[in-house]
C-alpha cells in the first residue's frame, strides 16, 4: 500500500494577527468604501416604503349582549385564521374597485402584511406602499373590506375597526444606517479573510527566525542583497515546503 505525503499547513494565530495589523489601512479603505457604497446604494438606488398599520379587534359572541371566556378565548383562534382572509383575492380585488387603483390582486397582497399579537384578540393590518397618503388609504380600505368579509365568510357577529391606518411620517424601509453599518462589516470581515487566505498560501520564508524553525540553522548574520528583476529572483525564491523537504533528505 502506497504511503502518500500529506502536506500540513501550520496556522501561526501570532502572524495572522500580524498580517491583518500590516494592513490595516486596506481593511478600514475597504471597509469605509463599502459603507459608503451601500450607503449610496441604499439612499438614491432603493425606493423608500411607507407603512401604515391598522387595527381591529376579532370576538365572536355567542350570546347578543354578553361576551363570555370562552368568547375570548376562540376570538384568537379566528384572528389567526383570518390572517389569510385578508389577503384573499375577494378583499384585494375589492380594495382596487373602491379606490380605482391600477394594481393586480397579487400586487396589493404583497402590499399587506397581518400580524396577531400573543394572546390577543387584535389583528394589526399593515400596508406599505411608496406614498405615505396612499398607505393610509390602503390600510383603511383594506381593514374596512376585510372586516364585513369576515363577517360574510365566517357569520361573525361583528368586527370592530379598533384604531384606523396612521399617516406615516418617515420611511419604514430601508433603514439607511444598518445598511450602512452592514456594508462597513462586511466590507472589513471580507478584507480580512482575503488577508489571511493570501497569507497562508503564501509559504516563501521572509525572516531569520523562519530560516531557523524550518531548516534547524542558526542565522549568525543578515547580508542584504541587491534588487534583482522579480523574474529572475523568483528561481531563487526558497519556501517553507522546500526547506522541509531538504532536511528530510
């Protein structure tokens, strides 16, 4: 059975830590310009998003006049369930034909999100949109149309609107400074990792305490040597695996 050389890089924490500290002007450059570009990015090329939320309040009685536990507690079973009634291409297509608007179903769905809090029995609608007085429009209208399609598909006695759609005063989305924070890091951990990589493949021996650790020789002196063309120097030019292998023969 044939033995093969495997070839072990040795991690040095120590010299990584070096590298990364040689250079890092590169990595605060590159991690600045990637804040900066997405920034840029994020600021002229990303439509700011209005959200404005609605809210109503679910509770299905079993008798007229008196609201019981077990009303309560079934009312937020059926908040959850009708989450996807509001969405449903009944209410959406509903919303379009009010307010004559030139969007598809799915258009406007996308538009919406619903969210139930724990234990609760209100159901927040929220609609963005990249107008802020079409937001609040749509919120309404979407928890108006929704709320006596509840009624209609589940007999439901009635849905109150709770708290109607807000006008929104600044942009929901996208938040400009976590963008800019994210590009910042990523544009440093990126730099840093192609640091380490360069410098673990790169097994040329560069100092006198390496000419020691790798060939068992102790250095009495250093001689300076003249520049020679990188091409003629490159024939010359002794790695680490090198060195191992001519103390091994």
């Amino acid at each position: 059975m044939e033995q093969r050389n495997q070839e072990v890089i040795e991690i040095d924490i120590k010299e990584l830590l070096n590298a990364l500290l040689r250079k890092w002007w590169v990595i605060a450059l590159i991690g600045i310009l990637g804040a900066a570009s997405v920034g840029a990015y994020t600021k002229y090329m990303i439509t700011p998003m209005y959200s404005s939320t609605s809210k109503v309040y679910v509770i299905n009685r079993q008798y007229e006049d008196v609201t019981t536990w077990q009303d309560l507690q079934s009312g937020e079973y059926i908040a959850k369930d009708l989450m996807i009634l509001v969405k449903s291409r009944p209410v959406t297509e509903a919303v379009i034909h009010n307010l004559n608007l030139n969007l598809s179903s799915k258009q406007l769905a996308n538009m919406i999100s619903v969210n139930t809090p724990a234990e609760t029995r209100i159901m927040e609608i929220t609609v963005s949109n990249p107008d802020p007085q079409i937001a609040k429009q749509l919120t309404d209208a979407v928890a108006e149309v929704s709320s006596e399609r509840m009624v209609s598909v589940m007999q439901m006695e009635k849905v109150n609107v709770v708290e109607e759609g807000n006008l929104p005063e600044g942009p929901s989305s996208p938040n400009l400074t976590k963008n800019i924070i994210l590009g910042g890091l990523l544009g440093v951990v990126a730099t840093s990792m192609i640091i380490i990589v360069i410098n673990l493949l790169n097994d040329t021996i560069k100092t006198a305490e390496e000419i020691e650790k790798y060939l068992g020789i102790t250095t009495l002196g250093i001689i300076p040597l003249e520049e020679v063309p990188y091409k003629k120097d490159r024939r010359h030019k002794l790695t680490k695996r090198k060195a191992k292998a001519a103390l091994a023969s």
